[in-house]
C-alpha cells in the first residue's frame, strides 16, 4: 500500500511543479515512477535500453524526504540531470567521482536552497576554489580534478588553503568537518565528497554501470528518447515558460527546435497533395451564429486531408535519418492531416496513425522496394496523397500510383536529376541539411 500512496505523493509533487515551474512538470510527467528498494535513495535511472525512470527508495522518502518541499527540490534535481544531459556524459569523464561532484554543483544552481536537504552539494561550498556561477558540468570537472591533483602533489589547493601534506591547516582541517559550513575549507569538502562514502552522489553510479553496457544503437535510442520529453516539454510550456531556465538548458533547446523545423513549407505542400480532398467534417462553434435560424453554437465545415506517409526503414537509412522523418511528420499532423504511417523495406513491415509521436523503434533494415506502399494506397487505404521519405535507393516502382506522391529524399541521398530521381512518379523534394 505505501507504494501506491508513494506514487500519489509523486503526482502531488508533479501538479505543484506545473503550477510553479511548468516545463519541470510537463518534464516529469514524460518518465516513468517507480518505487523500488533496491535503490539507495531517489534517483533517475534506466528503464530498458531508451526510457528513463524516476526510482524512489520507500524508506529514503518517508523518513528523508518528510518535508514537501524537500520532495519538491530533489525531484526537481534529478530532473535537472536529465534535461541536462548528465546521464548521458558520464562515460566522458575518466573520474567518476570529480563528474558526480560537477553534475551536483550545476543542477543545485538552479534550485532553491531551502529544497535542498542537508548534505546537497553546494557551489558556495567551493569558495576557495574561485569558481564561476553558471557554467556547465566540463568546466567544474575542469577545476575540480586541478584542485584534487594539486592536493595530491601536497601544493595548495585553492587560494586561502593552508599548505602541508593534505594543503589544510591544522584550523581549517576542524572547521572542514562542517561539510561545507562557511569557514570550512573548499579542499576538506572535495577530500570528503572524494571518499566514496557520500549517499547522495552515489545515486550517480548506476549511470556509469549502465550506460558502459549500451550499444550504440541503444545509446541512439536514449539520446532520442531524452530529446523527445524535453522538446514536448517546451512545447508545451512555449517560449515564455522557458525563460527562467539555465542558460545551457535553453541554448539545447534552440539547438532541438532548429532540428525539429520543417524543410518545407508544409501547408503550401498539403494544399498542393489534398486540394481534391472531399472528407469534411461538422464542428460546433459558437463565433459564427447559424444564418438559418440565428442561433449558436453554428456549424463549420472543414476539411480533413488523408495522407498515406511511408517512412524507409531499409538498412541504408541511418537511425539520425529516420529521427529527422519523424520530425518532419510531427509538423504535417500538426497542420492538421491525418496521417497513416507505413513503415518499409523491401515490404511493409508495421502501419499505425500517427498522433504526434515518433515510435520507440522501427522495424525493417533489409532492401528497399517502392512498390508496397504505392500498391497498399491503391488498394486499401486510397488516401487524398502519399508521401515517402527515402533516401532514393532503389529501383524505380512497377506500381503505377493512383494518388499524387511527394518523394522526400534524404541530404546524402539520391542526387538531383539523376535518371533515377527523373523517373519517379511525382513531385521529388531534396531535404535540407539539419
């Protein structure tokens, strides 16, 4: 029972952050929850090889996280980490323990200090150190280890540090026991968090295990997985709900918008594939009263464009490829078509609607044949236009197309007026690089 009642406190914390901090709301409500024992406190982890989930220790939250405002925080923190990037830079850093530390001091920047329980790691507990506010994980790895190797020689670390074997003063070496009290000495405090005994930094270790066991493929996946929560979580909260974010958080966000732009003009593009549309449909509107009989709500008619989008999944288009499809589909379905998605090689291998969302993988990567989805349009789905994102390899298709088609060639794919690209039926658009 306390684990449901765990999960509802999760979701109590999730309502208070959409009120206060929108995008770290929408943020939460793309992972996964759960409670699990085997974890030490509270942390992000792994679930499978591209999702990420949000794992609670129950002891650790009714008897460490009492205060709601301390849930609050430290949700909040590891949401950090993962819009950050952090889960994802680990294998980056060749001291485990140094990249820990500097991932803690980034994401602690950003959330109120009274959120924070006793025993988070504080920039201001650095002081000696002189580092920077604002600055990303690499730039306080980059100043950590110089300090932890300065000590290590027996030098000073960090001005104002005593010398000596450890570089600490017999005086700062008392008030250092303060874990980051002011007075305490920036060197005890890295030496302590450098010990290894640190509950709250060893919530990081499972992402170096887990992240060394990932393929490529699935580290792909991940980094996909990752950027689709923090672009759906932007969209949502737009530009003005950005704003108070980190300045490293919001330039990636530019860096995803940018990718998740349109190559086309998408509506000029629809008109031209669903101008001999005839599906319409009624909807109720209360701004424009019926001329008949003068009353509201009236009616408008409008209408709906069809479209059959086949996505080449064949093993000459790169998973990056198949990423920027799915971005260009998100924005026809956003203009207001539907859309019926195929996924294909040599045959068609999986069709669903699509509803916003990239799938979580595609199936194919065998040969690529033209001819399936045109022949599947013809005989079963007969949409208002097709559109087919390839990379153009593969021969011309013996099915003859009822429907218009717009081919959607790949950067690095077929090359323009090539005899291929002359002979496929329809329009054929290059996209742009992204």
């Amino acid at each position: 029972m306390s684990h449901g009642r765990i999960l509802q406190e999760v979701t109590s914390t999730t309502i208070e952050l959409l009120l206060q901090e929108p995008f770290f709301g929408h943020f939460l409500t793309g992972l996964i929850k759960e409670v699990n024992q085997e974890v030490p406190t509270l942390g992000v982890r792994l679930a499978g090889p591209d999702a990420v989930q949000l794992s609670i220790n129950p002891e650790f939250w009714d008897n460490e996280l009492k205060e709601k405002h301390h849930r609050y925080g430290v949700i909040k923190h590891e949401i950090l980490h993962i819009a950050l990037r952090h889960i994802l830079m680990v294998d980056k850093f060749a001291h485990k323990q140094i990249f820990n530390i500097a991932a803690d001091i980034v994401v602690n920047q950003y959330v109120d200090r009274r959120q924070l329980p006793e025993g988070a790691v504080l920039l201001e507990q650095f002081r000696d150190f002189k580092m920077e506010p604002g600055q990303d994980v690499g730039y306080y790895y980059k100043r950590l280890l110089e300090e932890h190797r300065k000590a290590d020689r027996g030098g000073q670390a960090g001005e104002g540090a005593g010398s000596g074997g450890s570089g600490l003063s017999q005086l700062e070496e008392l008030l250092g026991k303060g874990r980051g009290m002011p007075g305490g000495s920036s060197a005890q405090r890295l030496k302590e968090l450098l010990s290894g005994e640190d509950q709250w930094l060893k919530r990081h270790d499972e992402w170096h295990r887990q992240m060394a066991n990932l393929s490529a493929a699935e580290r792909s996946n991940l980094e996909q997985r990752i950027d689709s929560i923090i672009h759906t979580a932007s969209e949502r909260v737009g530009e003005r709900g950005i704003g108070d974010l980190p300045g490293e958080l919001k330039s990636y966000l530019k860096t995803l918008e940018e990718r998740h732009k349109p190559s086309l003009d998408w509506r000029r593009a629809l008109r031209l594939f669903a101008s001999s549309s005839n599906r319409t449909y009624l909807k109720n509107t209360i701004r424009r009263p019926s001329k008949r009989y003068g009353t509201t709500p009236g009616i408008k008619i409008r209408r709906k464009q069809r479209l059959l989008v086949a996505v080449d999944t064949s093993g000459s288009v790169s998973d990056p490829e198949v990423q920027r499809f799915f971005s260009e589909i998100y924005q026809i379905w956003r203009h207001g078509a539907e859309v019926l998605v195929v996924e294909c090689d040599t045959a068609i291998k999986r069709q669903y609607p699509y509803r916003g969302h990239a799938p979580e993988f595609v199936m194919g990567r065998g040969g690529t044949d033209f001819n399936a989805p045109l022949e599947f349009a013809n005989q079963h789905y007969h949409p208002d236009g097709i559109v087919y994102f390839t990379d153009g390899y593969a021969a011309v298709p013996r099915v003859e197309s009822r429907y218009p088609v717009m081919w959607l060639i790949t950067p690095n794919g077929l090359q323009e007026h090539s005899g291929i690209w002359d002979e496929l039926p329809g329009r054929k658009v290059k996209m742009l690089q992204g």
